[in-house]
C-alpha cells in the first residue's frame, strides 16, 4: 500500500514537478504537450476524409468556439476579479475563526450566482455550435471521432479512411470463411467462430444466460444461412452491411452508451467528444495546410506494387498476389490452393468429435487470450478418424498446398514465397466463391 501511495502521489506531482522546473525545461515540457495534441489531431483528421466544404466549416465553427470563450472571458472580466477578491475576504475570515459576516455571506452567493449564470449561457452557446458541427459531418464520421482515443502513431488502414478500416474488416474475414465452407460441414466451424464472438460480446454486455445465449447463436446461423445463399455480387455488395448485423448488440450498446454520455456532457455544460476534438482552436491550422495542398499532391496515386514489410503477418490474398505478381490464370490457382487448405483445416478442427469438444473453438479461444503453448498442446490431440494429430495433418495439408503452388507459380515466385515464410493459414479471404 505504501509503494501504492509513492506512485500516486509521484504521478499527482508530475505537472507540478514541471511547475517548479527551469524555464527551459518547461518550455521543452509544454512543447511536448502541444506536439502531442496536434499530432493526435493530425492523426484524427487523416481517418476522417473530410471534404473540402466540411474543413472550411469546421474551421469557421471553431473560430466562432475560440471567439465565444474569448468574448465570455473579456465580457466578465471584472466579475471574474470580484469573485476573487470576495473569496480571498472569505478565505481570511474562516483562517481568523470568526464568524462570517452576513454581507459577506451575500455577496459570495451573488457573485457564485453571477458566475454559475455566465457559464449557463456560455455553455449554451458552446452545445449549439456542438450541435452545428455534428450536423455537418456523416455518421460514419461522427463514429469515427466517438471512439477515438488520442494516439501518437494512426491504426493500420484508419488514414484517408473516412472510418477505422478494422471496424467490421475481422467480421467480414469471418463471413468469407464461413460462406466457403461445404454445405455438409460448416455448421460446427460457423458455431465455433460465433461462439467465440458471443464470449468477446459478454465482454461488454455482461455474462448471458443460457437461453440468451441460445437465442443469439440462432439469430447469427439463421444469418449465416442467408448470407451463405446470397450470389456473388449480392454478398460483396453487402459484406459490410452482414458484419454489422453480426455485431448488432455490441453497435447497440455502444450507441446507447455514447448517448447518454453525450447527455451528460451537455447537461453539465461540456462537449460531446467530436465538439471536443473538432472546436480544438490548435485544429484550425491543420484543416487550413489540409485546404492548401494542392489537387494533384499525389493523394490520390494508385499505390505500387506491395512490399513484403507491408503484407504484415495476416495478408490478404490480393496483396500476396501482387507482391508475387501473379497473372490472372497464376492468382485463380493460388488462391485455389490457399482457400483449399484454409477451408480442410477448419473443417478438420470443427469435426464431430465422440467426446463432444469443438476443437477448433477451443483453439481460437486460447489464441484469444494469447495461450499460444496451450493452444498448440492441443493440436497435439488426435483427430477424428485419424490415426494422426491435428498437428500432424496440418503440416500435410500444407505441404500439400506448398505443393500446388510450385505448380502454379515459376521458380522464382515459389522461391520468393517461401523465403518469406508467409503462414498461408492467415491469409485473409483467399475465396473465390462459396464452395
């Protein structure tokens, strides 16, 4: 407890360590400071792709922010000095012990009203320009600066967004995977991947009941088999609109959660968080360098071929192929291959099993919680039918679609695929079509 209160009290002092510092170390702290923000700010402005008409309001209602604060400010002034100079006589009276005076008593509760009564208004006008910027920006938009938190480095696919590229993207993964499972064998690997989505759901929600839970599992495979039957064009079409059906109650809680506190935030005379961020007065030169660059700064360049630093350790098929520079006939072969594989080994896990356990939910939810050596102990199991470890059948499934793909690829291509050593069982969506 001791060690407790020295960490306590060491970060409480933080700000006032700088207080006391010298003033060249205050001006490198309070640099640091402004640094940070703007370029958190920076970052938010990037995932948000604003039009040009959207920056050219946003940075008129944040100077109309700036002028309402600094108008409030000037205005009361002299209150403002009153009410310190009542609150110093005050502060004398309770040291000396005496009673206090009741004019003095009056004039604390008039200035204290005064005050409370210039913060009324000054909130009131500040929740309308609120009100005015949240008007002016899409939903997706006002989801996008809801849920930010201020970070130094941008999240993989958030610039030049409009939203989180991952918001729904780990959901669709999943609805690709679960559309090209055979019809005889998706049911058990559906039911794992869902379950595993319901237990991050009691993350939030809390912990559900039986019959909740049985009655979210029906709604999701009742989904599955609607998305399963979709044609081609009609799932692509509509992908992110099944994610986030799939995620319906985690939507609904955050949105009731954002809700009131937005509410809150206004009836206590605050922001929202999008007031917060976008009538930020450090905002204002950003959107203006924004609004200055010009048409053709290369913004809008296709982007080269990919790198194999920028595949990462999780790849969709399409930047793998690239990378390798497959043709047309050489990607429908690979991705052939790849999604074959995939599809066994999801298949393999999921099989029946006399003892009833669902291998491959008990296998996610250890990756889940980052149980890497249990997860991989398990494997060690034998699988159904099989005189043979899931192990063991992975390496052959592999080595069986390592095997299609030196048939596919030239000798150069296959050498640069497995000198990077890419895992083709985390390759993202490598379907075709539903199978």
């Amino acid at each position: 407890m001791k060690v407790l209160l020295v960490i306590l009290a060491l970060t409480g002092d933080w700000e006032e360590a700088f207080d006391r510092a010298d003033p060249q170390t205050r001006e490198a702290k309070e640099s640091v400071d402004q640094l940070t923000e703007e370029i958190s700010l920076l970052n938010l402005v990037d995932g948000l792709s604003l039009t040009k008409d959207q920056m050219t309001q946003i940075v008129a209602l944040s100077r109309e922010a700036v002028d309402v604060r600094d108008s409030t400010i000037r205005r009361n002034a002299d209150r403002i000095l009153e009410y310190e100079a009542v609150l110093r006589e005050l502060r004398e009276a309770l040291v000396a012990g005496g009673r206090v005076a009741p004019d003095l008593e009056t004039r604390v509760q008039t200035c204290e009203s005064a005050l409370n009564g210039i913060k009324h208004d000054y909130f009131v006008t500040l929740n309308g320009i609120d009100g005015r910027l949240r008007a002016l920006l899409t939903k997706p938009q006002i989801a996008v600066v809801e849920s930010y938190e201020p970070r130094l480095l941008p999240p993989p696919g958030f610039k030049g967004s409009g939203r989180p590229a991952s918001e729904t993207r780990d959901i669709e993964d999943h609805l690709y995977t679960i559309r090209a499972l055979p019809e005889d064998r998706w049911k058990p690997a559906a039911s794992a991947l869902f379950d595993l989505f319901m237990t991050f759901e009691e993350t939030l929600l809390g912990k559900f009941s039986e019959e909740k839970r049985a009655t979210e599992m029906d709604r999701l495979m009742a989904l599955a088999v609607k998305f399963r039957a979709m044609p081609d064009d009609e799932f692509e079409s509509q992908t992110e609109k099944i994610a986030n059906e799939v995620v319906k109650p985690v939507r609904e809680f955050q949105k009731k959660t954002q809700e009131v506190q937005n509410d809150f935030m206004r009836a206590s005379g605050g922001l929202t968080r999008t007031g917060k961020y976008l009538l930020n007065p450090r905002i204002v030169p950003i959107l203006e360098a924004r609004l200055k660059r010009p048409p053709d700064d290369g913004a809008d360049e296709a982007p080269g071929r990919p790198t194999l630093e920028s595949l990462g350790s999780e790849p969709r098929f399409e930047q793998v192929a690239a990378w390798l520079g497959l043709d047309a006939e050489q990607s429908v072969k690979a991705r052939d291959a790849i999604g074959g594989a995939q599809i066994e080994l999801i298949c393999m896990l999921s099989a029946p099993r006399d003892d009833g356990r669902n291998i491959l939910r008990e296998f996610l939810g250890l990756l889940m919680h980052q149980q890497e050596n249990e997860a991989m102990t398990l494997l060690g199991g034998l699988a159904p039918g099989e005189e043979k470890s899931y192990l063991q059948r992975i390496v052959e499934i592999k080595a069986d679609a390592d095997e299609k793909l030196r048939n596919c690829l030239s000798g150069e291509q296959f050498a640069q695929y497995l000198d990077a050593n890419l895992d083709l069982f985390k390759m993202k969506r490598p379907f075709a079509r539903k199978r």
